[in-house]
C-alpha cells in the first residue's frame, strides 16, 4: 500500500514517487545551502569580532561599555531596518531587498575597517546592522513562500545548520586575523564576504513571490497587516518566547569574551573554542526540531524545550552563587540550555508565520524586530550590573529564559502535558 498512488489516471509506480522526493530533497538542500550562506553574513558580523574586543580597546583606547555599545548598536539596527525590508520585499519581490541591504551591509564594513576612533565604528556598525537586516527577514520570507508546518521548520533547521558555521569558526577566524594582522583585517574579510553574498543573490537566488502574490506598501496596508498581527495573541506570544530566548544569546555574545579571557584567563583562540562549544549546542539539536514537530506537535516541543532551557539556566545560576561556577561548569551548562533553545528559535519562527502567508515578508520584519529590540535592551539593562564575572551574564539569561517560560504556559495550553 506504500508503494504506490492512486491518481485519476491510475497508480504512479513507486520508482516515480522516489524520483519525487528525491527532486524535493535535492531542491530543500539546494535552497537550505543558498539562504544559509546569505544568512550567516549577520551571524559572522558579530561572531568574527568577538575575539577583537580586548584589541578595539586597546587599540581605539576606549572603555569596556564602549566597545559593548559597538555590538548594542548593531542589535539595534538590525532590528529596526527589518520594518523596512519585509513589506519592501513583499511589494517587489525577494531578490531586490537582498541586493539593496548587502550593499548597504559592504558600505558599513568599509567604514567599520577605516575607523579612526570609536565613535566613528560605533557609527559604522549602525550601518552594518541596516544592511545585515535583510538576511535576517527574507530568508524567512523565502521559506514561508515554499513551504509551511514541519517542511518549511526542517527547511529552517537546515538553514541554521549551514549558519552554524558562524559561532563554529567565525571566533577562530576572528582570533587567527588577530594573530597575523590587527582586528582590521576581520571587517575587510567581511566585506568580502558581502560581496560573495552579492554574486550568491545574483546566480544562485531564484525569485520565490510571484507577481500576483506581491502586496504594494503603502501606509493603509502597512498598518493594516500591523494591527492583524500585533492583535494575533499567537504571532506575540510564539514571537516573544523565541525573543527572550535570543535575547539570552545576546547577553552571552556580549559578554563572553571579557568573561572568558578576564576571569578565566583564556586566550583569544581559547574562547574561541569555548565558544564554539556553547553553540554547539544549538545547532545541533536544530537539526531534530522538525522530526519532533511531527510526532508531537510543534508547541509541545517549544514548551517542553522552554522548560528546559530555564531548568538548566536556573541551575547555573544556583552553582555560580553556591562557589561552583567554574570554566568547565559553566561551559557545560550554557551548552544544555543553548540545546534547549535550538528547538525553540526554529520552531517559532515558522509558528509565527504559519498563518500570515500573504504577508510573510512584513510578519517576519516586525517578529524579527521585536525579537532583536528585546535582545538589545537586555544588553542595555544589565550593562550596569556588568563587573567582568559570570553571575551578572547567567542571572541576566536566566531571567530570559524564566520570561520564555511564563510566555509558552499561557499561549500553549495545548502543548501542557497532561
């Protein structure tokens, strides 16, 4: 009974549903290899100069909180210009967006690169996150033209598989640049690397929107389509959940490297490593959201995983208060609870855009705005309590992941176990 069809024209053999599926899993990966190198030039904007913040403190002679600010501003920008690119590209396509922000992207870097006090990267880095936006919404886009449900979450999961490249090798890259030329040289490979995302745009991309399917910006459609979904209690609540959890990533991404080099005394290519191993974690487990998505649900896998990723928090937290909070402690836990958040993210990203199909573009700039926002107030938020340790970072992802929590019990009352 497996091993045919029944069609109005009779049973299609099973060698021709094999060659079917065999196309569909070549295109997935074809779309999954493309959309996951276009995405990880954001990643690898972060992750690249992570090791490089004790040298743009010496070398720009600044303070802590400023070379911080470098990171915040980027989050900020990164967030607010995705308002921009998803109606942009829901009224003109895919592909144009993606032109536009990897030029304004390229134009940051240079700006990032020739900078001559820390003002002036600062500056560079907003520009950066304006054009890095847009690999942030129309990926996404791009998945909820193609697909929905468990297929567009596996399609997501393989993005995020090619995109963990990022936290893998970009810090070894970054501290490997350092060793051989200053941190410079880390945002000339990065407007290389913008560069290639143009060519990839241009031969590898093809347009997914259709014409008929594309929805002219204008103020009235705009609010329009920003009321339905900020009065969607599901697009809020499956969007928040998975903000919290990025924003907990953020706060680690802006500390890790004065945490891991000034209290642990790791050198630059030591936290790299360290840091690899923490995300790790994530991108793993990714890979499985989809498969756990079918079987179970996907909001019992985002609920069950939420409360995973606060238990192994929280416990963090308790050890570092208790005296326990060693290198290797809290390596081991921030891997767990970055697990945990690998089926999460992936998970409510597609829930989100499961039911706004016709306006996938602007529901994914406004989720990933949010999303962004929450992580950069984060940073701001615990900035003051910041002294160079590992309580003020882990207290800060656990109150994340506490809010994630209270968020998944009240939007997934079908997802509570019985």
């Amino acid at each position: 009974m497996f091993n045919s069809l029944v069609t109005s024209e009779g049973y299609l053999p099973a060698p021709f549903l094999i060659h079917i599926n065999t196309k569909i899993i070549m295109s997935m990966l074809h779309t999954a290899a493309v959309l996951g190198l276009l995405a990880a030039i954001g990643p690898f904007a972060v992750d690249m100069y992570l090791p490089a913040f004790p040298a743009i403190e010496k070398g720009l002679n600044t303070s802590v909180s400023s070379a911080q600010m470098t990171l915040t501003v980027y989050f900020i920008a990164f967030g607010i210009a995705q308002l921009f690119y998803g109606p942009y590209s829901d009224q003109v396509g895919r592909k144009q967006p993606l032109f536009l922000g990897l030029s304004i992207f390229a134009i940051g870097t240079i700006g990032c690169a020739l900078s001559p006090s820390v003002e002036w990267l600062i500056v560079s880095r907003f520009v950066q996150g304006i054009g890095g936006a847009v690999v942030m919404v129309v990926p996404r886009a791009i998945i909820r033209d193609m697909y929905t449900g468990p297929q567009a979450t596996r399609l997501m999961a393989m993005v995020m598989l090619v995109i963990s490249v990022s936290p893998m090798l970009a810090p070894l890259a970054g501290s490997w640049l350092i060793l051989i030329g200053d941190w410079r040289m880390i945002f000339w490979v990065l407007f290389v690397a913008a560069i290639i995302s143009l060519v990839i745009t241009g031969f590898m991309q093809p347009e997914t929107l259709e014409k008929s399917h594309r929805v002219p910006v204008n103020m009235r459609n705009l609010i329009r389509g920003c009321r339905v979904l900020l009065t969607d209690p599901m697009f809020m609540g499956v969007t928040f959940i998975g903000g919290f959890g990025l924003a907990s990533f953020f706060v680690f991404v802006a500390n890790a490297s004065f945490i891991y080099t000034g209290q642990f005394g790791l050198t630059a290519m030591e936290f790299s490593l360290a840091f690899a191993v923490n995300a790790i974690g994530f991108f793993a487990t990714s890979q499985l959201a989809a498969g756990l998505g079918e079987r179970y649900g996907m909001e019992r896998v985002v609920f069950m995983a939420v409360l995973g990723f606060a238990t192994f928090s929280l416990l963090l937290v308790a050890l570092t208060l208790l005296g326990f909070g060693s290198l290797f402690i809290t390596i081991g836990f921030l891997f767990l609870a970055n697990a945990c958040l690998g089926l999460v993210i992936p998970t409510t990203m597609v829930i989100a855009l499961d039911h706004h199909g016709d306006i996938a573009g602007l529901a994914s700039s406004l989720g990933g705005t949010l999303q962004m926002l929450a992580g950069g107030l984060m940073i701001v938020i615990m900035g003051p309590f910041f002294d160079g340790t590992t309580l003020p970072m882990v207290s800060a992802i656990a109150i994340c992941a506490c809010a994630s929590t209270l968020l998944t019990w009240r939007n997934s009352p079908n997802a509570k176990p019985a």
